[in-house]
C-alpha cells in the first residue's frame, strides 16, 4: 500500500525525505493496527494534535489536500468533511438567499436575527440559543434521516455597527466592542460546548475586519489608527478566541488600510502569532476572485492564490483550485506551506471528533440515538417565544398605555405591512412555523371574547375607518428584510426602498416608509400603539413625539407574533435595550466610510442629542437604584475591582433591569465606556445587592510607542445606570500600574 503521494513536480531532495518519513509512519501505523486498535495512527485520540494531523497529512494524495482548502475531507481514509452552514439565527439549510442554490429547504429553529439577540443584553440566554443551534447542526449532519447541514458554524458576527446605515447591521450585536465582545464569546462557548476535548460545532466568526459598509465593500478601505483596530474593531474577534476558544474565522471583503483583509499580514502577525489562533481561516465568497477583479492588486489568479496560502489561508469559497495548483506547479507555493495551512483545518476536525471513534464524544450520538427533530418539540418552540420577548425593547409608554388591559378593551384593530408576516431574512433558515402578530393578538382576543379587525393600509381609507371603530390600535410596520417581496428578482447591490438594507446594499434613508400610515391612523384614533418590527434603528421622531407606545422587535422569529401578544397584553415584561445610538436626523451621522468613530459615531462619541440612546429601554415596572460601593479605592493590574448595587423593583409588577456599568478614565476622550452590565429579574417589591466584576484588564487601553496594552494611571470615574444617558449613581477609583 502506498501511503504518501509524491506529486512529479516536488523536488527530488525533499521526496527521499517524504518518502522516508511516510514509510516510517506507514510502519507505526501497522504497528498499532496489528495491535488490533486503530488502522492510522491519526485515529488514535490519545495523540497529541500534531502528531495526528502530521500522520494524516502524510497519508493524502495531492488532490486530497487541495481539495481540503475547498472544505474538503479525506473519505478515502474515513475522514467525513465537517461541511459548514451559515448560522447566525439558527441554522441555514434553505431559505430566502438559498432557493435555487442549494439543498432543498429543511426547516430549523429560527430565533430573532443577530440584532435583536444583542438587544436582549444577556449572554447567558446567547449562550443557550447557540448550544441550541448546535444541535440542531449536529442532529441534522449526523441523523441518517438528514446526513446534510455541517458542523462549522459561520456565526457570529463579531463586526461593529457603527453606522445604522450599514445593510448587514441585522446581523451584528449592536455598536459597543464590550457588549458585542461579550455576546460573541457567550455565542462561541455555546456552539462549541463545554466538553473539555471536543466540540459540539466549530464556531467561525466573521467578518474580519471593520466590514461595516456594503457598497464598494470589494473595493473600499476601512481606515484607522491601531488604538481603533485595538481597542474597538478587532476587540468582538480578540474576546471571542481569548475567551470564547473559538479558532476558526471569515475575513472581511474590504481592504484595511490599502490591504485586502483576505491577504492581510495581520492574519500571521497579530491573529496567529499574538492572539495564538491556528484553525481554519476561510475567504468570504467569491473574495479570492475580487483580489484579481475589484482590488485589482493581482492580475493573475496564480499570484493571488499564493498571496492567500502565505496570509494563512486555509479554505476558499469560491472556485480556487486551478489556480492554487497552478500557482503550486510553478513554485510560488511550496509542499510545507501548502500542507502548513490544512493543518488548522485538521485541527478543527479533530475537535469535531471527526478523526477519531464516537466512544468519547458526548456528541456522537446527536441524531443518532434521539430521533425526534428538535425544532419539533414544544420546549423547544417555548424557548424561541422566551428569546423573541427578551428581545424586546419598550421604546416608549406614556401614562401606561401598556400592557393592555383585556377586561377593558371588545375591539381591536391591526395594521400595516408587518402585522400578518414573518419574513425570512438573508441569511435566515426555513422557518418550521410561523406565527404572526396578527395571529398572536387574534389568540388573546378569542380567549378574552375580542373582536379584531385587521387591514394592511390605507388604499381605500381602510386603515382610518377600521382605527375609527376600534377601542385600540395596533400598528405593526417595519422593513422587508431582504428589500423586496420578490427578492429573488430584486437586482444584487439594488434595494426597493431607501430606508431598507440587506447584504450588499446600505441604507441611503433612515426614514419609516410607514410613519405616514402610523400618522393617519392617529389622527383616527389616538389610542395607537406602534409595533416597530426591524432589522435596524429609524428615525421616527414623529411616532416618537405623538404616539403613546412604541415596541420594538428585530424580524425573522417563528414565535414573533407570540412574543407581540405577550407583551402587549402583559404576560412578559418587556427589559431589552438598544445596541446602537438611534440618532433623529441621517445628517447627524458623518460619511459612511469615515471609520474613525471619533468624529462622531456612537454614543462614545456622538454630540448630539440622541432619538434612543445606546443600552435604552423601558419596562412596565419601574426600579430604584441605591447605595454603590466598590471594594477598594485603588486598582492596579491584575486586580479585579467588585462593583456592587442595590436595585429594588418598585413598581407593581414583576419586570427585569439590565444594570449597566460605564467608566470614564482621566484623559478619555470617549464621553464614557461600557465595561460591564447584567439583566436582573425582580419581583415586584424585591430588593437585590447585584455585584458587577471589573477586571483591571477591561480597562487596558493600547499603548502605541510600546505596543501593549497599559492600565492607564489617573483617577477613573464609574458610573452605574439604566441606559448610557441614565447614569443613576457614580464613585471615583484611582488606577494605579
């Protein structure tokens, strides 16, 4: 048997040695296969990683491993390809983007987009949604009923939004490198598990880096100094590997600093050599092209493939394989690079329990011994209706409009375009079932004997004459996530309306094209509550200004027209919070390719007076906060500094509170930091003492002469409050290095 293939082009010096090195390890491997226990040495779990990824190495033929740069396995050798799926709100196999290009549609749980997952500030609950996501993947590849999906999770997103515009801000977790960073490494821990030697699913982060601008994305430069690329776009990516554990990421379109991110030197320098990542780095689809046709930085493909296998590449997603052997067979790649960067793949495999037998992975048997579809189970559907309210944020509740009161209320209408749909998102999977707002509000009204009447607009007057009649209104309205009805004929790059975006096309308006329905339906009735569904802030300072109460839900859920009805009527409190500054005028934000955040992007540093500032939002019991303390006076690195605070619910119904932490360090040009928060449930009456962690580590700003992070010396204010423009209470630490 021939164990090592020796392609004609190698050079003579190096194949003695090759072939020397794949007869030895031939020979190991019928050693332990005459010992009647594995037939390669690379099945062995007890090996350490290396040894098994070199033995597996040596046993692939050249094909083999070219083809492992496209996602490839090794099933000549048993070796299963791990595959991969997109996953950012459950996991994709089939959906709007997908139609006619892949597998046929195959249901799965799909909870709120990314966005509205930020919004419910709780990485606990991220980390549950994830760990259910996981499964599913894992029961989807595993089931013989299936054997589809992959167990390489494209999600999170770890990008910043610093602009509202941005097409894909559906996908992110909001504005601020803390939360954000703190919501990808609770996202990461839950695909991947807590088994101390495989993973459940291997989570990619993507997309790296500052990739926040659609148009020109494949051609434009997202510039900045290194404090920036430090301290707030690489810092979700940074958090997510040091914390989360994750080691594999997507590389963003865009260039940073005149450098395409697919070639960038920081995928060695920093990300590899820093941070101590070495799985799978994967190019975005179709980016491995654009560096010939829209950077225009290679005029041939062979020369881009080497640019990409020395960057640290080690799979592409678009067609590469040509050119990768091309530029092999002329020497710009040599036999140690090319199996360098497969190496990381390998890695990840192995984590996946891919190379090894199922006896001591917990997850092995997912699919497999359980043959009930998970997104089938009612706990299951309870826990996407949970999510979908704690997403939720109360943007507004003048004299209690909210909840409703059913014994009071024999008439309600609904309208808009979003009260009768939920519509899949880009990178949305099948929905298994869907439940409209309509139909959520038609439930509570049947059991409590109301009649509901509902109309999508006002053609023919409708909507006024329907709100005229009705004791209460409910106005459901907000984007269509993919720009159009028809988005399979919608032009890439092209949207319908101007306030709506998606992947490859930004917003060029942050207007509601409804507000002027939302205005015909109160002046009809002024008891109107406005159900904003979205995928994104607007400016709906008009709504804002008239309407007594405003909700606000991201799109995509299956159980969003549950979670609606719950907290209209009051069966959930609602506590989310904004992730981004809802500003009231577009020509409050600077140009969209301004990537220096400090002229004027984010609460950090934005001037003027906000329509919803960052960590917003109301809830229908109200909360007091009292006497702040921090266990010492001073910090110094490497300490952790303990925040605690009373917060007692002193409204009249049970609710929740998310506590958030600002500090403000002498010389902080920035009007103040997140640096911690938690969501606290309270009965009504209740009184907690809640404890806040703050690492001296958090603190560490970039030092640029040194190139280190430093714990800046000075006197730190601290600030404990409700939102970011809601500071109740503050104290004063001294830092000290």
């Amino acid at each position: 048997m021939i164990l090592f293939y020796i392609n004609s082009i190698v050079k003579p010096e190096h194949a003695m040695k090759k072939l020397l090195f794949s007869l030895f390890l031939g020979c190991a491997a019928l050693s332990v296969q005459a010992q009647g226990s594995y037939t390669y040495p690379f099945q062995n779990p007890n090996l350490s990683d290396d040894e098994r990824i070199d033995n597996l190495i040596s046993l692939m033929n050249f094909e083999e491993k070219i083809g492992m740069y496209g996602g490839g396995g090794v099933p000549r050798l048993g070796v299963r390809s791990p595959g991969s799926s997109e996953a950012i709100h459950g996991v994709v196999q089939g959906g709007p983007a997908w139609n006619e290009q892949r597998s046929p549609k195959q249901p799965t749980t799909i909870f709120p987009q990314g966005y509205g997952l930020g919004e419910t500030w709780d990485p606990a609950l991220l980390r549950q949604v994830a760990d259910q996501v996981a499964t599913e993947a894992r029961y989807l590849y595993q089931s013989p009923k299936y054997r589809r999906s992959g167990l390489v999770l494209w999600s999170p997103n770890a990008d910043l939004g610093r602009d509202i515009r941005w097409g894909r801000t559906e996908e992110c977790y909001g504005e601020d490198p803390y939360l954000v960073g703190e919501m990808t490494t609770a996202f990461v821990k839950g695909l991947q598990g807590n088994h101390p030697k495989y993973w459940k699913t291997a989570s990619l982060m993507k997309h790296f880096l500052a990739n926040s601008n659609e148009y020109g994305r494949t051609e434009t430069s997202s510039d900045f100094d290194d404090v920036l690329f430090r301290e707030y776009y690489s810092y979700g990516f940074w958090r997510g590997i040091k914390k989360g554990g994750a080691n594999a990421l997507m590389t963003a379109y865009n260039e940073y600093n005149g450098i395409p991110c697919t070639i960038h030197p920081i995928l060695r320098t920093i990300l590899m050599k820093e941070w101590g990542f070495n799985g799978m780095i994967t190019t975005d689809g179709g980016a491995f092209q654009q560096l010939k046709t829209s950077h225009k930085v290679f005029s041939d493909l062979e020369y881009a493939a080497q640019a990409c296998v020395k960057a640290g590449t080690s799979r592409f997603l678009d067609s590469y394989m040509e050119a990768l052997e091309g530029a092999f067979n002329k020497g710009l790649i040599s036999y140690a690079e090319l199996e360098g960067n497969i190496k990381g793949n390998i890695r990840i495999m192995i984590k996946l329990g891919l190379l090894d037998s199922t006896a001591g992975n917990p997850y092995s048997k997912i699919g497999i011994s359980d043959t009930i579809d998970p997104w089938t189970k009612q706990e299951t559907k309870d826990f996407a209706r949970l999510v979908a309210n704690k997403s939720a944020v109360l943007l507004k509740n003048e004299k209690g409009m909210l909840p409703l009161n059913k014994q009071k209320i024999t008439k309600i209408a609904v309208i808009g375009n979003r009260a009768d749909d939920v519509i899949e998102d880009w990178y949305s999977g099948t929905l298994p079932y869907k439940i409209t707002p309509l139909q959520g509000i038609r439930e509570v009204a049947e059991a409590n004997k109301i009649e509901v009447r509902y109309v999508k607009d006002d053609r023919r007057g409708e909507a006024q004459k329907t709100a005229s009649w009705a004791d209460v209104v409910i106005v459901c309205v907000g984007n269509h996530p993919t720009c159009s009805p028809e988005w399979a004929k919608s032009p890439w790059g092209q949207g319908v309306i101007a306030g709506e975006g998606r992947e490859d096309v930004d917003r060029g308006s942050i207007q509601l094209e409804q507000e002027d329905l939302i205005k015909l339906v109160y002046k009809a009735n002024p008891r109107t509550v406005v159900v904003l569904i979205s995928s994104f802030p607007y400016a709906i300072n008009w709504t804002q200004q008239h309407v007594p109460a405003i909700l606000h839900l991201t799109q995509g859920c299956q159980e969003l027209g549950h979670a609606v009805a719950d907290l209209l009527f009051g069966a959930y409190n609602p506590a989310g919070r904004t992730t981004q500054t809802w500003v009231s005028s577009i020509d409050e934000l600077p140009p969209m390719l301004d990537y220096n955040i400090r002229n004027g992007r984010t609460y950090m540093y934005f001037k003027g007076k906000p329509l919803y500032p960052f960590g917003y939002g109301l809830s229908y019991t109200s909360f007091a906060y009292s006497d702040l303390r921090i266990d010492k006076n001073t910090l110094t690195s490497g300490e952790t500094l303990k925040v605690s605070v009373n917060i007692e619910n002193t409204g009249s119904c049970d609710g929740e509170e998310v506590v958030q932490l600002y500090v403000k360090p002498a010389n902080d040009k920035a009007s103040k930091q997140l640096k911690g928060f938690m969501r606290v449930p309270l009965k009504k009456g209740e009184k907690k003492r809640v404890i806040i962690p703050l690492p001296a580590e958090d603190l560490c700003v970039w030092n640029i002469d040194q190139s280190a992070w430093q714990l800046p010396a000075g006197s730190m204010k601290l600030m404990i409050g409700s939102s970011s423009e809601s500071i109740k209470l503050d104290t004063k630490v001294e830092l000290k290095q």
